[in-house]
C-alpha cells in the first residue's frame, strides 16, 4: 500500500470508483480539478498492487485535506473502490491525514457525516473522533419557496414581535462585539459557520467584522427597541448545476439572543430571499429543534438530510506517542 499526493493525470482512474458512491451519485468529480491545486488542501490516493488482477486500476481510495484558519485540518471525500473495502484502507487513509495534522501542530481534525452512514460513523469513533453536533441540512429552491401557511408556535412567541433584518454599517461594530460578547446570547452548533461544506470556528473580531460588512457578508437582527438581537452571515456561491449559474445564498451562521428567536429569524431570512430572481437556492445547515417542513411546503425543499459533525483533539497528542 502505498499513500502519496494525487496528480492530476489520476483523475479519470480515480472517478471510476467515485461516480456512485450515493444513491443520487457523487461529486468528486465537480470538486476534483479544486482540490487537485487548492493551495490550503493536499489530496491523497491510495493504491496497492496486491491484487491488480481484480481490478484494471491498482488505485484503491482518496481522501482530501484542508488547513484551516482556525489551525484546524478539515477532512472530506473519503472514497474507497468496492472491490477494496474492509481492508483497512479508509483507516490508513484517515490515520495519513492525522498525522499531517499532528506533524503540523494543528489543534483538531473535523469531519461532516452524515446520520446514515454508520460505517463512517463506526471509524471515526474508532480513531477517537467525538460528536461534537448533530444538525439539520436544507436546499431550499427559492423559485419554488412557498409558505404553509402555518403559524409559528406561539410558544415561541414569534409573530407578535417584530423584527427587522438590516445591513449594516461599519459604525454598528462597536454594537456587535457588544452583542456577540453577551453571555446571555445562545448559541448553537458550537458557535461555528459552515461555507461550502465545511464547518469552520467563527472568529468575529473587530477586523473580521469589518471585512464582512464590506463584503456584504453580515445581517443584523433588530427588534423594536433598536436593539441587536442577532447576527447573520451570508455567502454567495456559483451552482455548478444551474444553467444560467445564478448564485445560491448560504445562510452560514446565525445566532440570536434566546432560542426562541431563531425561528422567527430564519423566517424572515428566506422571506427577504423570496421571489429574488438572483438566486437560485438557499442552503443552511440548522440546530435540530428548527425544522423547515414545518412552515415550508414540500415543493420548497430540494434537498435535506442529518449530520453530526466529528472532531478529534490533536494538540496533545503528539506528546504523548
């Protein structure tokens, strides 16, 4: 067995044994020409030449890393040919990646699983990965983005306060660090934003601050008072599926002052959204206790599924081996 760099004359024997991985397919391959160059990320190939008589190719599974700015290694597109599994290979490939991290004085690996796949699961655990959260996925396809009609549960208290999503400017920063270090302000999905996939800790500081709003990437929520009751960021990505590749809006963090807020929140957020034809989808990752379908129609979701997201401590870890 032997793990190495990929290159990109790999592609097409690697994309092989990556085409249907899922029931809906896979997207190694809309992801691979990224990875390959991507100046932050390493993708790895395993291959073996144990039983070439098997297969036509010798490559066995891929793995890509990413170094985070957070000094975390975040690690995805674990994939390993069917004529390979059981071998140990995932786990060699999984234990290459921790290494790296360890050997870079990296504080913790992450890793989004989805709630079915329990074999990822199982080897996570295995190697020591603890579920961190648990969370809810939706694509909501705007075009389509109709109401129930259904009220909130008043027990949340939501349609009788009023709420007004607002843009901000560069003099409401002092206001939301004032927010931010509230230590009543809840937060969910251990304070992190997630961007295409990949869940990185927030660090919202006077100068992060600063670049978000001049990059149109920040919301604040206000209630009658003037008074900043949460904090929303957004990013705009390309659909790699659309036609006309018109931008989806990711919801990417929000948190809000109490819990009962957040569904009022997210309410409003896709009806600012509604009927924009700029975009295509909105995508966001959710606390378990806010569940779209309930105010949603079914038209409106394209997509939804249930993750944990996993992580394993590595700043210690080299002392002690």
């Amino acid at each position: 067995m032997n793990i190495r760099r990929a290159r990109s004359s790999d592609k097409n024997k690697v994309l092989d044994f990556c085409m249907n991985t899922f029931a809906w397919g896979d997207y190694i391959d809309r992801v691979w020409d990224n990875w390959i160059c991507e100046p932050s990320g390493l993708l790895f190939v395993c291959e073996t030449h144990l039983s070439s008589l098997i297969s036509k190719s010798d490559f066995v599974g891929i793995i890509h890393i990413l170094k985070c700015s957070n000094n975390s290694l975040w690690i995805e597109g674990l994939r390993i040919s069917k004529l390979y599994r059981n071998n140990g290979f995932a786990t060699a490939l999984l234990n290459h990646s921790i290494n790296y991290g360890i050997e870079n004085n990296l504080n913790e690996c992450c890793a989004l699983v989805s709630q079915g796949n329990f074999a990822s699961q199982k080897m996570l655990e295995k190697l020591g990965f603890l579920k961190l959260f648990d969370c809810n996925y939706y694509n909501v396809n705007i075009e389509k983005l109709g109401f129930t009609g259904k009220k909130l549960s008043t027990s949340t208290n939501m349609l009788s306060l009023k709420l007004v999503i607002k843009t901000p400017q560069l003099a409401d920063v002092p206001k939301i660090l004032r927010y931010l270090s509230n230590p009543n302000t809840t937060k969910f999905m251990d304070d992190r934003y997630f961007d295409s996939w990949r869940f990185y800790k927030s660090n919202m500081n006077y100068s992060n601050l600063v670049l978000l709003i001049k990059g149109n990437e920040l919301l604040i929520v206000l209630n009658e008072d003037n008074r900043i009751v949460g904090v929303v960021m957004i990013k705009t990505i390309v659909s790699q599926d659309s036609f006309d590749k018109k931008s989806v809006i990711q919801i990417s963090y929000f948190s809000c002052i109490k819990r009962s807020l957040y569904s009022k929140v997210i309410y409003l957020l896709l009806e600012k959204y509604h009927n924009d034809k700029r975009f295509d989808n909105i995508q966001v990752f959710l606390p378990t206790f806010l569940d779209l379908r309930k105010f949603l129609s079914f038209e409106s979701i394209d997509y939804s599924d249930q993750f944990y997201l996993y992580t394993k401590k590595l700043r210690n870890i080299r002392h002690r081996l």
